[in-house]
C-alpha cells in the first residue's frame, strides 16, 4: 500500500490518509461568522479524499484578525456556522481541524484582492499587538507593546477559543506560530527586543508559545491531537533559525503537542526565500529527528513526490495549500496514480 494512503493515528485520532488541507485563509468571513463561502470551500475538499481539513487562521480575539474578512473564535455565536462545517467534514470520512491565530503587528489590514495594506484606523482598522513596537514594514503604524495584562489576555484568549473548537465539533487543533504573526513574532529576536521575561533569551521568546500550548492542552481532550505551525526559518541574517526550531521541538512536545507544522517565513517583509519543489521538506525532517510527529509543507504538488517525502521518513503528514485550492480532488486521482483504492462520494461513483 502506498505510504501516503496509509492511515495515521495521532492520540485516539484515525486520519484516513496521510494528505491533509493546510489552513489558508478564504477573507470571507463577516465579523468572524462563517459566510456561505466557506462550508462549500471546506465540504468539497473533504470530498475530495483529504484525510484531515485544517480550517483557516480562526482569531482568538477580534483585534487578532489578519483582515475584517477572517473568521473567529472568540465568542459562543461563532459555534454553530462551524459546527455545519465539521458535521459535513465529519459525513465524508476525513478529519476537521482549525488553526487559532492572532496576527499580532500584521492585523488590521484590508483584504488581499483590495490590496491587503494596514488600514486606516479612521477607516476601519484598529490599534494591534507585538512583543515590541516595531512595525512589520517601513510607514506601516508601530503595534502596541503588550503589556503583562495583554500576555494573560492572549493566553486565555487561546485556551477559550480552543474550549469553543471542542463544542464546533472540531478534533484537532493547530495553534498558529509561524508567518510572522503574534507567536511568531515572540519568538524572533528581529520582532522581539523585550527586556523581560518574554524577550532576550531563546527560553525567553519561546515562553508565551509554551504557555499558550500548555493552557490550550489543558482544556484540549487527551484523546484529541494537538498541532503547532512554526516558521523553521525567517531566512534572514539575525533571525529564528533551523537549529531553533529543532530545539523547540520537544519543549512543545513536553507542553502536549503532538505535530509541528513545518513552514517557513512570514515575519520579515523583504526576506530572500528559496522557494521551489519541497522547498521546507528538511524542516520537518531536522524537526523529526526529535521524536515529535512533523508535517511537511511548501510546494509539494505531486503524488509520487508526496510519497518520496513519505517514504524517506521527513515527514509524517503531507500538508497541501495551493494546490487543493487548484484541484480540491487531488487525493482521489493520486489514489489512481499510485494504486491505491479509496472510498470515493457514493454521488461520484459514476465518475470514478
């Protein structure tokens, strides 16, 4: 059987097969409820064959929102236009996941097909967040320092979120800490030029990412996976590197995750990124090598080069973006390509 058809058990979960939707944001929702748009995105992906639908960067508060157009979490209202989504998920046999996000200093910007800049505060933006007062890009407004308060605000606001994840029907969640948003940014020295507790030290900037994992598994079911996204690299001189991440791998692993994400990026406007087939596959693998389960990401198009990176042991999950955006039925016709029979919709059997 082909490796990236094999089932993976994480905790008490059975995934049906190794591909799984990466979170990617629709900017479609209306003050973080879940629009139309979005259970016809997420239910065709899951009837495509994905084993596991990560929904979209869900903010864990409203001034956490990349865009006004993000969904949320952070009231029980947002509950039951999420929910519809994992019950369909559910229906067609794969996994429904959500990714709790707050963007930090790289909130408060328009939608991307309006251009995607800081929006004015007069005209719809608001004040954000970060551990210092340093702007993500030249003329954009500098965040707001965050206070002790704020800290305890964040954390709470991720294990809430995390509670509200659990009553949507969700089995899995991914706290985002990667792509230069909020996590991300605490754990850069480039973002991140605090004198407390919080900053300094790489025991330092990686303290608010534990304790937002730790509160989020304390409220997270045992039997449920738990997956953080990092940024492997910030591909710049100065900045969070490989051998970081490495060695915040089992420190995470010991705040009860189960998976590290491996993407790369996001929290430097001019960075230089290599990018290319696989690209971010040896994250995962460097990451892997710590005991913890890793999912690659990054330009990973093709059956047969999801498999390779399967069966060489980089990775344990094959995390797709763009191209299930291009082709939502992707794992059914890589099933055909390597030989591998899966259920198809029983609505769909005429085509199969």
């Amino acid at each position: 059987m082909s490796n990236l058809f094999s089932p993976a058990t994480i905790r008490e979960v059975k995934i049906r097969n190794r591909i799984a939707m990466s979170p990617m944001c629709q900017y479609s929702a209306i003050n973080g409820f879940v629009a139309e748009w979005h259970p016809v995105h997420y239910g065709t992906r899951a009837t495509g064959g994905a084993g596991l639908i990560i929904v979209e960067a869900t903010a864990v508060w409203p001034e956490g929102r990349i865009t006004p157009g993000d969904l949320g979490l952070w009231s029980d209202d947002h509950i039951p236009g999420l929910r519809r989504i994992t019950d369909f998920i559910h229906s067609q046999g794969a996994v429904a996941g959500i990714q709790l996000a707050h963007a930090g200093r790289k909130a408060s910007c328009g939608l991307p097909w309006e251009g995607g800049k800081q929006l004015d505060l007069k005209k719809g933006g608001w004040e954000t967040v970060a551990p210092s007062a340093i702007p993500f890009s030249p003329g954009e407004r500098a965040p707001v320092m965050a206070d002790r308060v704020c800290l305890e605000r964040i954390i709470e606001g991720f294990r809430d979120a995390a509670v509200r994840a659990l009553k949507a029907g969700f089995k899995l969640v991914e706290i985002h800490a990667a792509h230069g948003y909020l996590l991300q940014e605490f754990l850069s020295p480039i973002s991140n030029k605090r004198t407390d507790d919080h900053g300094g030290s790489f025991e330092n900037r990686t303290r608010l990412l534990l304790q937002v994992t730790g509160a989020v598994r304390s409220v997270w079911p045992e039997e449920l996976p738990l997956f953080v996204r990092i940024s492997s690299t910030e591909w710049t001189e100065g900045g969070w590197t490989p051998e970081e991440s490495v060695r915040l791998a089992p420190l995470l692993h010991a705040a009860g995750a189960d998976l590290i994400d491996c993407s790369s990026g996001g929290n430097v406007y001019n960075a230089k990124i290599p990018a290319g087939p696989g690209y971010q596959v040896p994250f995962a693998a460097a990451v892997k090598q710590t005991g913890i389960l890793t999912g690659a990401v990054g330009q990973i198009t093709e059956a047969g080069q999801a498999e390779k990176i399967l069966s060489e042991g980089s990775a344990d999950l094959i995390l797709m973006g763009r191209e299930l955006l291009r082709n939502p039925y992707l794992p059914l016709h890589a099933a055909k390509e390597l030989g591998a029979e899966i259920p198809w919709p029983l609505q769909y059997l005429r085509a199969k």
